[in-house]
C-alpha cells in the first residue's frame, strides 16, 4: 500500500523522483522498442540513400566519376566560372568602369519538344563588374564589385562574402582600387560622386596581381534544376591607372564538350570602338549544389524516425498517476504491473504542511529530464552512425561531397541529438495538457513531421521558421547565401533559419508546452488519465 514518506520534499524530494520515474520508463518494454526503433528508422533510411546514390558526369575525356569539388579559402565548396577581360598590375592602382547596359540569355522549358527555348533576359544574380585577384587559377581569393541582374550593386570577395551597395540596376559607374593588400570597391551615378561599397583586406595579395572586367551568370532555376543562362555586359568609360598593357582575355572555368576540344557554352569579348562588351557564364561563389552530396542528406528520415519516440514520451506521461481529491487519503498510483511503482513511497497526503505536493507539482520536470535524457541519448546514437557511415558509403561510390568541416560535423551530430531531446519533450508536453497519447502523438507529428515532409518537397519551405520542425536546421552542413537562388526544399539545401536559431525555436516550444503543463499540474494535481 502507498505509505507516507519520511523523506523531506524539496530539494532532497526531486533526485528521488527522478530516480524512480528513470526506473519506471525504462520498466515498460513497449518505450524501450520504441527508442530503438526510433534510431534504426533514421539509421536505415539514411544508409538506404547513402547506398543508392550513384553519380556520373561528362568530360573531356568521357563518362566517368566526378571531380572532387573545387575549395575556395576557407575550405568551401565553391564556383569559379566567368569571362575575364584583364590587365597585369604591378603594385597600386585602379581600374574604373561604366557598365552601361546589362543583357543575357535564359533557356526556358521548351515548347516544343526538342526545341531549344532560349529567351532574352538576365537571371537575378547574373553578374557584371570589375575583378582583381593574384591569378587565375580556380578557387583563388578575389575581390570584385558587380552590377547584378536584379540585386542592385555588390562586393564580393573570397566566394562566400557579399555586401550590398545601391539599388541599382541601370547603367552604373564602378571603381576597385588596390592599395597594398586592401582592395576598395566604390559606385557612382555619374561618375564624379562616389560611395564606398565595401573595404576588404586581402592578406597575401602579391605584388603583381590581375585586374580587369568580367561577365557571369548562374543558371536559371528548373524546379531542382538549373539551365543554361549567361550575361552580356556593356563596359564603356573604361580608365586604368597602374596598368597600362594589352588587354588579356580568359574564358576561365569553361568544360569541354565530350570531344575534348569544343568549349561548353563559351564566353567571349566584343570590342566597339571605346566600348568592350564582355559575354560570361557560370558564377562566382559558393557550389551549394553543384559541390556535391551534402552530409545532412544522411538525416533526410529524422523526422519520421521521431514519431517512434513521440509514443514513448506521450505514453509515459499519460501512464501512471493520479491523485485523489484534498483530504481523501493517500495518494495512490493507478494500477501497474507489480514492481512498476517506485514512485509510491514518495507520494503524501493532501495538505500535510508546506511541502505537500511538491512531488505532484515537479512530476512533469521529472519526466522530461527522462524524456530528454532519454531523446538525447536516442538522437546522439543516431547521428553518431548514419553521419559516418554513411559519408564513407558515398565516398565508397566515389561520389563527390560537399566540404565538411569536424567542427560542422560534431555540431550536426550533438545538435541533432538535442533537437531529438528537445522533441520528445514536446511530445511529453503535448500529452500533459490534452492528457491522451494518442492525441498527443497526433498534435506532435503535425507540428514537427508534417512541416518538415512538406519543406522537404518545397512546397511550404516557410514553415521552418514557426513551427517546431525549424530545429532541423541545427542539421544543415551548409550555409544558406543569400547572394546564391538554391531551390527552396531541403533537398536543395534551403533552410530559414541559421542552425541554432532554427534549434531555439523547437526548444521554445517544447519550453512552453511543459511550462503550461507544469502550471496545471500545480493547480489541479495528478487527474486520471487516458492511454
């Protein structure tokens, strides 16, 4: 029978607690499955796609496996692609510019089968402007200042580095000046007032360096896709001081049809009278597809695999107690199998002096530290497999990977670990408020796996900043640029919001899902439940 305990409440009450509602999740072998089959859902979807995955491409020399993605700097996968109209510079000096005029091609769904659907246009990040970097080899630092397609004027240096300047998308004077190993772009309606668009110091930059015009532009989006686009500018008023050679022109980056010999969609120079008009394609910035096969690829089943443990943490809450009204008696545990209610002897009676209850009132705390504890033990599991393993089954396949740092890959690994913690409190919350499990799981697999299965399709990619599914971004093994249009899925690599963020926001709800539920325990106590 349920016996007054002569232990204090308290502070010396909740370590009891929690000890006796450890003993009694990890007594129902039905939880115990279920953790499990969290984590081999998770695992085996993300083996499956790591094991199917095959990749091919097309070069000069043939068919065959993919090139190791091109590094920039900082060791990111990046794209180095353009037209480049240049000049030798020896020490300080500057090149100015007037971009006068902005076109391009855009290749379209054809309308006609077979038929080419190529139209006159530029994609929004096309880009046209001056460049100076130490050489032409691909993957260099650079700096450059831009007139885009539908951005206005930028800097950009270094792949992954982007400041905005003016909303400009008409004719625009441009200037980049080196001094030393800094490197200042500048803007100019008219050629005679200039406002400084960005500063950059370029550590290393040697003592002769290149200068010049270029052209480029991404390829226009198709769905998960991109086609063929490219970028034609108009350079006029050109004036160089510190240089004053033959101009130079490189198509740097272009591929090779499958002959070997004829250039893939080439760029080129057109030079009227004091004008150059300068034709590239391709980007210069980060590779976020074209890099390769990303690390939180391997993650791709996690929301499924937490529907497993949204029964664990729902059933537990919602298994086990209730307390009879004031002055009724002792309070008594709903019947379990024998063994199973090691909580008993710290229950008391209604209203026996200060700490009355407070073993009722921190219950819910206690079962999310288990929940938490338990989820978190869950997720690091997970992750700590299906990340490894799997990027050792795409490299087995030789297919290329994107660039991951140890750092970005022990905060994927411990940051899912969290996320799953976190989620299973939320679950254990959920069924604390509408105190039935079945409900319960519901509530949580709309809240978290029906947002993510749908971000994942593209379809409404926005709910990865509201609801609780936002703490997948802790996943993500690359940045989002804003200065690079990926497809907006997460098979595209697209989230919201940054890693940590998106994490506070499932933290947040799970937070405040157990703080109401912790609240109502306060003021009505333990109420039958239902499974």
């Amino acid at each position: 029978m349920p016996h007054r305990s002569g232990r204090p409440g308290g502070r010396d009450g909740f370590p009891q607690l929690l000890r006796a509602e450890w003993a009694r999740f990890r007594s129902a072998r039905g939880r115990l499955l279920a953790v499990a089959a969290c984590v081999l859902v998770t695992v085996s979807l993300g083996l499956l796609i790591a094991g199917g995955v095959r990749t091919s491409c097309v070069t000069g020399t043939g068919e065959g496996p993919c090139p190791a993605p091109l590094v920039g700097p900082d060791g990111t996968a990046v794209k180095d692609k353009y037209f480049f109209v240049h000049q030798p510079l020896r020490g300080n000096g500057s090149i100015t510019a007037r971009v006068s005029d902005m076109t391009g091609q855009i290749r379209l769904p054809d309308a006609i089968p077979g038929v080419r659907n190529v139209k006159e246009g530029v994609v929004p990040w096309a880009k046209a402007g001056l460049l100076v970097r130490p050489s032409l080899k691909q993957g260099t630092p650079y700096a450059a200042v831009m007139l885009t397609g539908d951005h206005g004027v930028r800097m950009q240096y270094n792949y992954v580095h982007d400041v905005a300047g003016g909303p400009h998308n008409g004719p625009q004077w441009l200037r980049l000046t080196r001094s030393g190993d800094t490197v200042t772009g500048q803007e100019s309606d008219d050629g005679r007032t200039w406002t400084e668009v960005g500063t950059v110091r370029m550590a290393g930059l040697p003592e002769t360096v290149e200068i010049g015009l270029f052209a480029t532009s991404p390829g226009v989006l198709w769905d998960m896709a991109k086609a063929f686009a490219n970028a034609t500018a108009t350079f006029d008023q050109i004036r160089l001081q510190g240089a004053n050679g033959s101009w130079r022109r490189d198509d740097v980056g272009v591929s090779m049809e499958s002959d070997g010999k004829t250039p893939h969609h080439p760029g080129g120079v057109v030079e009227s009278g004091e004008k150059l008009i300068v034709t590239g394609g391709g980007d210069i910035g980060p590779a976020t597809v074209e890099g390769g096969l990303r690390a939180d690829l391997m993650l791709i089943g996690g929301a499924v695999g937490l529907i497993p443990l949204f029964v664990a943490a729902a059933t537990f809450r919602t298994t086990g107690h209730r307390r009879k009204p004031a002055g009724a008696g002792l309070t008594e545990h709903l019947r379990e199998p024998a063994g199973t209610s090691p909580t008993a002897h710290l229950r008391e009676p209604a209203g026996t002096g200060p700490t009355a209850g407070s073993h009722s009132a921190w219950l819910p705390a206690a079962q999310a530290v288990v929940v938490g504890a338990v989820g978190f033990a869950a997720g690091l599991v997970t992750s700590g497999v299906v990340i490894p393993a799997g990027l050792a089954l795409l490299r087995a396949h030789e297919n290329p990977i994107q660039p991951i740092t140890l750092g970005t890959e022990l905060r994927m690994i411990v940051g899912y670990a969290a996320l799953t913690a976190a989620a299973a409190v939320l679950a254990l919350g959920l069924a604390a408020l509408v105190r039935r499990a079945v409900v319960a799981v519901g509530l949580a697999i709309v809240l978290v796996v029906v947002p993510y299965l749908l971000a994942t399709a593209g379809l409404a990619p926005w709910l990865l900043m509201i609801t609780p599914a936002a703490g997948f971004a802790i996943t993500q093994s690359i940045p989002t640029f804003a200065h690079v249009d990926v497809d907006p899925s997460l098979l595209g690599g697209h989230y919201p919001l940054p890693p940590w963020a998106g994490l506070a926001v499932t933290c947040g709800y799970a937070a405040f899902a157990l703080g109401v539920a912790i609240a109502a325990h306060r003021g009505h106590g333990d109420l039958p439940l239902a499974r």
